[in-house]
C-alpha cells in the first residue's frame, strides 16, 4: 500500500508541468503548439529560450526529488521513494491535467536518481552532460542517461529485484519514447542543440 501511495503521490507532483507554466506565464503561449510539440526541457529551450529552458529543467528536477523525499520520510523507506519518482516521471509523460500530452520525463528521472542514490545520479548526469556537450545531441545524451539508470542499479543494489525492475521499465519508456529521435540519428538528420532548424 505505501508503493501505491507514493506511486499515486508522485503522479500528481509530477503532472505539474514546468515548461508549460512557465511558457504560458511568461510568453502567454501554449509550449505544446510550438516546436516539437513536447512540454519538457528541450523544447523550452527552443521555444523559449535557454534561461527559461533551464528554469524548467529545474523544475522539473526538483518535482521529482519532492517526491522521493516525501515517500521516503513518511514510509521510510527507500524503496517507496523510487515508486514515487516513477510517478513522477509517469505524471509528467502522461499528465491528465493536459490530456495526457506532456514531455519525455528525462529530467524528472534525473531528479529521481540524484534523490534516490546520488552516485547513480551524478554519473548519469556527468555522462549525459559529456555527450550533449560534445555532440550537441541532446536525445544521445537522454538516451544514455536512462540507459545508466538499471545499470548503476544493477552494481549498487545487488539483490535489488524491485529497483531494476522499476529503473529497467522507466528506462525502456524513455528509450521508446525517443524512438523518432533514434531513427534520425540513425539517418544523420537529428537536430543539435544551438542549431536552428526545426525542433523536435
């Protein structure tokens, strides 16, 4: 029952949609009209701009860390802090609030690492960082980023049935949902971020 709490907990923190309050505050606009049509951190930083784009990166960061540390202080338990940050992650991704059209959860997931194990979380970052950084392709960075998760699971947590099985899901969905950015790697044609073309 206290996974399902946190789970449910986290879902709504989680449908709080930074990019989308911010872009409508600020520009008066709606964030999923314009560019790729996705309310994450990406497309604010297309759209909007890259200080605002950052200020919904952290938005969306400290949504999920909120969460973990609720679940984790009421139930005590570490455990109920990564269902929590799954909900989060799922509340952003599929908020009800905007009829289920929200972003890819790549930060909110960030923020559920650096909350659950920091060690996970800062490597993860640090080799994302490293990628966008070097090849200006955000998805790349994203992808790799999800892709650490299970496996930074898998070395600190042996025994950890339950902590794999979540970070391998999550990771899976953001992998799937990537998929378009994927194929235009693939194909050469994905977009670089601070390259004007048009957004994804």
């Amino acid at each position: 029952m206290s996974y399902l709490i946190s789970i449910v907990m986290g879902y709504f923190l989680g449908c709080f949609q930074t990019a989308y309050i911010v872009a409508r505050k600020t520009k008066h606009i709606d964030i999923r009209e314009h560019g790729s049509g996705n309310s994450g951190t990406t497309n604010a930083i297309r759209v909007l701009g890259w200080k605002l784009g950052m200020l919904t990166f952290v938005g969306d960061i400290l949504k999920a860390v909120l969460a973990v540390i609720i679940a984790r202080t009421l139930f005590d338990s570490q455990l109920a802090g990564l269902y929590a940050g799954a909900g989060v992650i799922i509340g952003h991704n599929w908020p009800f609030v905007l009829n289920f059209k929200g972003g890819k959860g790549i930060a909110s997931t960030l923020g559920m690492l650096l909350a659950f194990d920091w060690r996970i979380g800062l490597v993860a970052w640090a080799v994302a960082s490293l990628a966008i950084y070097l090849t200006k392709y955000v998805s790349l960075g994203s992808i790799l980023l999800v892709t650490i998760m299970p496996i930074g699971v898998l070395l600190l947590y042996p025994g950890g049935t339950q902590e794999l099985i979540i970070t391998s899901i999550l990771a899976i969905i953001a992998i799937y949902r990537h998929k378009a950015n994927i194929g235009r790697l693939i194909r050469g044609e994905e977009n670089k971020l601070g390259v004007k073309k048009q957004a994804t």
